[in-house]
C-alpha cells in the first residue's frame, strides 16, 4: 500500500491506495464523487476527463501513484458558492446534452481547451473536442455551448 496526497477541487486528500488503480477509480470509488463517469475505460472516449494542473486528462488512464502532488479538477469543483460555471450555463442554455453521460467529460475538457484558448473559433472547437464522444449526436448543440462559454468565460471569475 501507498499514501498518495493532491489536491481535489481545492481541498487536500490523502489516500492509501495500491498505486495502480486508475484516478477514475479513486474519484468514483474512493471518494465517491460519481459526476465523473466511466465510459469505455480505454481512453477513447473522454466520459472521464478532468484537470490534473489545469491540463485535460483521462482519469481512466491515469494512475494513481502518478497523481501525487498534483491539483486535480473534477465536474463538482467547477460551480462556486452554488453558482454554475459559464460552461455549465451555455451547456444548458444550448441544450447541450440528450442522455448527459458524455457532458461531465465534454465539460472539463472544454474547461481545459478554454483556459487555452480564450474566445476561440468554431473550427477552433471542433478540433479541440474532437477526441470527446457523444453517442447521442449532441455535437452541434456541444460546439454551440463552447462558442458561448468562450466569450462568457473571461468576464466572469474562473476557478
Ligand atoms: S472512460 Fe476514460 S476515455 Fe472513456
Ligand atoms: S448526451 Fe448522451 S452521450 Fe452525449
């Protein structure tokens, strides 16, 4: 067994684990935060997305013992005091999910594309949330949320 410390939406954990479970693993099963979802645990379709140091990562790909240290960002840490994150707003507002497993995924890795590049373009988006499946087609109401977020996000305060 391990002790492995970091980070989750802001607030200190500090595990012992085996070291190769995934980070999925310990966000779901461990810690019990669920917004976080398994998909195809391959890395291919991004359902389990989040932030290790404000880059986009697949927690189904990551291990445990890799994680140490490091500040980590899952869908619950992205509302304030109760109060969406513009993402979460446009995603609504554009209807931007049919059955939502996707959206959690959709959403962190949208985050971690926009702290990259502010108020980007649609084909901007489209290459940069290519590697996100939705099995339910919800693309165009996705790029339309992320267009939105992207100006939204720099007037308002980010995590
Ligand atoms: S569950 Fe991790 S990429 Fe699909
Ligand atoms: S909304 Fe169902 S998978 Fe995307």
């Amino acid at each position: 067994m391990k002790q492995i410390n970091f980070t989750l939406n802001g607030k200190p954990v500090s595990l012992e684990v085996q070291g190769q479970e995934s980070l999925l693993t310990i966000i779901r099963t461990y810690l019990e935060q669920t917004g976080t979802k398994y998909g195809c645990g391959i890395g291919e379709c991004g359902a389990c997305t989040v932030l290790i140091n404000k880059e986009p990562v697949r927690s189904c790909m990551t291990l445990a013992e890799d994680i140490e240290g490091k500040e980590i960002i899952s869908i619950e840490g992205l509302s304030v005091d109760g109060e969406l994150h513009p993402i979460q707003e446009a995603f609504i507002s554009h209807d931007a999910l049919q059955c939502g497993f996707c959206t959690s995924g959709m959403i962190m890795n949208a985050y971690g594309f926009l702290l990259q590049n502010p108020n980007p373009s649609r084909e901007k988006i489209i290459v940069g949330m290519e590697s996100n499946l939705c099995r339910c087609g919800a693309y165009n109401r996705i790029v339309d949320a992320i267009e939105t977020a992207g100006k939204e996000m720099p007037k308002k305060v980010k995590l």
